[in-house]
C-alpha cells in the first residue's frame, strides 16, 4: 500500500529566508502533485510532475521529483507571508491507469513570520 | 469557466441520520473523485466515479456511497451517520484517466458537523 510522508509537518520561518519541504513515497509512483490548502479553503493545484527529473518553478515555489529516490522537494525561495498555508504532495501507485488514485502526505503547515 | 461546486457548504446532522452531498465538475470533466478531510487526518481517498461507474474505493464502510449522474455531477450518501464522520468533504474533478495528467481540480468542500 502507498504510504506518503511529509518532512517537516510544522514550519515555522522568517520572511526572506529559503526552506525545503521533503515529500517520500513509498511505493513506485510515476508522478506527483503539489497543493495548496489556506485555512478554511480548498486545495489548489500548484504542480504537477510528471517524470523523473522534472522541476517546475512558480513564483518563489520551486519543485522537483527524483523517482529513482522516490522523493519529492518543494523548495521556498525568500519567503514572504503570503506563502503561509498548508502544502500537501500526492503520489500514486505505480503507472498512470484507469485505477490509479491519488494519495496525500499529511501536509506540511507553514508559516512565514515578518 | 466555473470550477467544481459543491452543496450544501455546510451540513448539521444527529447520530443515526442520513446525509447527502452533491458535486458538479468542471464542464468537461468525466471523472469525479471525494475525498473525506477530518481535524488532524489528512485527504482520505472515499470514491472515485468516471463515466457514470464507480472505478476505485477506498477503505470506508459500506454506509459511505454515492453515484455519478448522466451529466457527471456526484452524490455522495453517509448513511447512519457517526460522530467521526464530522469531517470536510472534498470533491474534485478531472478529465477522463486517458486524457489527462490526474491532476484534480477541487471544490471548497462540504463541512459536515454530526451531533
């Protein structure tokens, strides 16, 4: 069974520094998903990747997946306090097919402080 | 374009009733999943619903249902509710699984409170 960890679970930073947020899965997963949740609100899709190696930037978010390792890394680049909010990975099991679903890490809750 | 809706935003209920939550994708989308989001759980995997037939389940007893219409949009029924049932109650669309990445597209949820 699928099993994804989140490292850290609470977060707590100063605006302006950088941090990495570490995603593992424990079965093969040929892609993997980042979200936003802010409190009270729904997910919001923030990156999709689909292949080993693959690296997606947006704004001060910056992810990446290595396969082989099975682990996935949300990198925070001079973080600001808007970026607060919980950060969830998803991974499923194996390939991509007509049973695949996704499965969440328990999130990552981060605060940037002024 | 509108994104996924969901009804009703928030649900109260007492032990041993029944409730219903309803979902409409994204215009396009075939493929309905819900996801049940308790204090300190995490995104459980409830029901995944594509072309009408229920394609995966996760690990909830039989109580938890729902079905997928003709246009797509979703019920899902808790029957003989609990107190742990409060919960959020996610519902996300996407394209039919050839056509897409997987990538899900969620609604603001369903807050259900049993009492």
């Amino acid at each position: 069974e699928l099993k994804v960890e989140q490292n850290p679970l609470f977060l707590s930073m100063q605006e302006g520094k950088n941090y990495t947020i570490y995603c593992n899965y424990s079965t093969t997963s040929d892609r993997l998903y980042w979200y936003r949740q802010d409190p009270g609100k729904s997910l919001e899709s923030l990156f999709v990747l689909l292949s080993n190696g693959a690296v997606k930037q947006e704004g001060r978010l910056m992810a990446s997946l290595d396969t082989k390792a099975r682990l996935s890394t949300l990198h925070i680049t001079a973080a600001v306090h808007d970026l607060s909010a919980t950060y969830f990975c998803a991974a499923i099991s194996g390939v991509w097919t007509s049973g695949s679903r996704l499965t969440f890490g328990e999130g990552t809750q981060l605060t940037v402080n002024p | 374009e509108a994104g996924v809706t969901q009804s009703p935003t928030h649900l109260i209920k007492t032990r041993g009733q029944q409730a219903t939550l309803r979902c409409s994708p994204i215009s396009g989308h075939t493929s309905v999943y819900w996801y049940q989001q308790a204090l300190g759980l995490g995104l459980q995997f409830l029901l995944w619903y594509d072309e009408g037939e229920e394609r995966n389940r996760g690990n909830f007893p039989p109580r938890f249902s729902g079905r997928q219409f003709p246009n797509y949009s979703s019920e899902l029924n808790v029957n003989a509710l609990e107190l742990e049932d409060s919960a959020l109650y996610l519902c996300a669309s996407t394209k039919g699984w050839q056509a897409n990445t997987g990538e899900l597209f969620f609604g603001e949820g369903s807050r259900l409170t049993v009492l």
